[in-house]
C-alpha cells in the first residue's frame, strides 16, 4: 500500500532535540508524526497516511472507549555507532499482533504491512532515534496500536478500525546501574483465566494489573507477581514482564503459556540460553517450587524480561507469608542481557538474524 507523507511544518528544532534526547524518560515526549491506516469491510485496509503528530478527533460514541477493543505492541529502534538504525525482530511483535486481533476480532494486520508502516514512520522520523555513542542504552521506543475507531454503541466487532503507529524516544531502563526488582505475591488478585484474553496484547490485561502494582509498591517492591486463577499456586507473569528461574544445574526454567503474554524478549531469550548451552523448559512453576529452591541452593538466579528492562535480576519476593531472599547469583542473568542488548545496539554479532535495518 502507497502511504502519503504530510510533512510537519513545525517540527521540533535541534536544540529542543538535544535536550530531550539528554534526558527522554520514557513515554513523555513524542516525535514529529504519526502513522495511520484505516479498515473497514467493504475497503480493506486503506488510506495509509503520515501526518504530523497530535490529538485524535473522537465522537463520544467511539466503540472503543466502551467496549475497549484494542490491541497494542511494544518494541524499539536502535541506532548503531555507525549512524544506521535497526529494530529487533519486528516480525514478531507482527504476528503477535495478528493473535491478539484473532482473540479481539479484529481484523488482521499482515505482517509485511506491520513491519513496512513502522519503518516507514521510523524513516521519517530517524532524528529522534538517540545516540548512543560511548555505551548508552537510549532507544527510540515504538508503539503500534489498533483500536475501535467506529461510531457505534453495541456489543459486536468494529466495523471501523484504525491502526496507528507512534514513537517517544526512551532512555535507559536502569539509571546508575542495573538493579534486582523485588517483587510482591499477590494473593487476591488474578490477571487472566483459561480462555480469556492473558495471552493477548490488550489494554484490559493492564488495567487489570493496576490494582495488584499498587499494592505492590505500597509493600516497597517494583512489580506483582501473578498466580493461576484455578489454584493459586502457579506462577503466571509479572505485571509487565515475563520470569525465568536458573536452576543449580544449568537449567533455565520459564512458566508455560497459554494464560500469559509470550514476550519477544522471552521468545528469544528461550533461543539464546539453549545457544549457550543451558536446557530450557516451559513448564508450569509453583510458587513453592521458587521459595524452596531459593532456600535449599536449587535456584540460583530469578530474572524478569521485556521490552523496556530487557532483562533485569529479581531480588527478594515478598508476601503477607514473608519474605524470599534474593537468589544467590547473576551471572547468567547477566550473560544474557549483555547478549541481547549487544545484538540490539550493534555491539555484538547478530547470530541469529534478529536485526532488522531500516535506515
């Protein structure tokens, strides 16, 4: 599909650039445009367009806003020391985006197409992409969203839907060194359920973590950590990032999906630990198996994993039962993060063809 470029007459100058490149913070700035395409029955997929950034136009009847048929992705472009900029395996975020629409009743998205619009918004906005020359970890952080852009109140899939891509340039996740996340157990709040919608990337999963990560900083920890909605007993995910456990022998140990979000950063994660040498397993984890394994030496390390930490080590895991103390090691951990984020910023070899070049 042709997409139409209307360029912004008053972008952002250079020194304001600087300055928000010096210190971007996540989220809070945005750069000079915006991509949009539309669907509808009849037409397809249609009117691709770049269009300087700013506020969308909403009849109060929007279907979204009360049925919250939305799907949305996460992901980054990195510029290399050589000037170019790459995005990590986009291909994916696509086609999990093309099952999330499955479960929302959307329509889909090609992944071609998904992977062609975010370039093309990218290439337009290539300026906002920060250096990173001297070891930074500063990114420009892209999020594609669909949603329900019909003007209709009734329970049924969209006849109108729009698709949008937007990009805030992020800084590193870790400021003055990476640190252990301690975690909090919540023990009354679920985020998803055989056959509901965990495994989508959707608005609703969140909102319906906000209360548990409330709670959880309210105990001095990071994130929440989610147990099974049948027994209360399995691990699921955190709010926000999924979990791996490093057993005394090697092992690498992640809960098995099917109620949770299957992660980019986890998908190549199980690829890099079996590439380094360490058996994998996707199985269902207790959360006795966690606390017994820390107290007896059996796990050695705990880390979480997404987009914006990429990875970072778990520290101490509380609940109303007490407390369960850092692992001992993070050396794999570590390994691991160093791989990735190598990969992502053109500092180590891409072994498995996961860079994608886009300017």
């Amino acid at each position: 599909m042709q997409i139409s470029t209307t360029a912004n007459p008053t972008p952002v100058d250079l020194a304001r650039l600087e300055e928000i490149h010096a210190n971007p913070g996540f989220g809070q700035h945005f750069t000079d445009h915006m991509l949009l395409v539309e669907w509808t029955p009849d037409a397809g997929w249609h009117d691709a367009r770049i269009q300087p950034y700013g506020p969308l136009t909403l009849d109060p009847a929007t279907a979204v806003l009360h049925y919250a048929q939305e799907t949305f992705e996460g992901m980054k472009a990195y510029r290399h020391d050589d000037g170019s900029v790459w995005t990590f395996r986009p291909e994916q975020n696509a086609a999990r985006m093309v099952r999330s629409s499955q479960r929302l009743a959307f329509p889909e998205l090609p992944v071609e197409d998904f992977v062609a619009y975010v370039d093309a918004l990218v290439e337009v906005d290539q300026r906002w992409v920060p250096d990173n020359s001297g070891g930074g970890e500063k990114s420009l952080y892209l999020r594609p969203f669909m949603f329900a852009s019909e003007t209709f109140l009734g329970v049924r899939p969209a006849q109108h839907v729009t698709f949008m891509v937007i990009a805030s340039p992020a800084g590193a996740y870790f400021k003055g060194g990476i640190k252990p996340v301690n975690l909090w157990l919540s023990e009354t709040f679920t985020r998803a359920g055989r056959g509901g919608m965990g495994a989508a990337k959707t608005g609703g999963n969140y909102a319906a973590s906000l209360a548990a990560q409330r709670e959880a900083i309210e105990q001095g920890c990071d994130q929440v950590v989610f147990l099974d909605d049948q027994e209360f007993r399995y691990i699921e995910e955190l709010g926000g990032m999924n979990l791996f456990f490093v057993h005394a022998d090697g092992r690498v140990v992640t809960p098995e999906t099917g109620t949770i979000l299957e992660g980019i950063t986890r998908a190549s994660i199980i690829e890099l630990a079996g590439k380094l040498g360490h058996a994998v397993e996707e199985r269902k984890v207790s959360i006795d198996e966690w606390r017994d394994g820390v107290a007896s030496g059996e796990i050695t390390e705990v880390f979480a994993c997404g987009t914006a930490a990429v990875v970072t080590p778990v520290g101490e895991l509380r609940s109303p039962e007490g407390v369960t103390p850092a692992p001992s090691s993070t050396e794999l951990t570590m390994q691991i993060r160093e791989a990735l984020v190598g990969m992502q910023f053109g500092r180590a070899e891409d072994t498995f063809g996961w860079m994608h070049r886009v300017v």
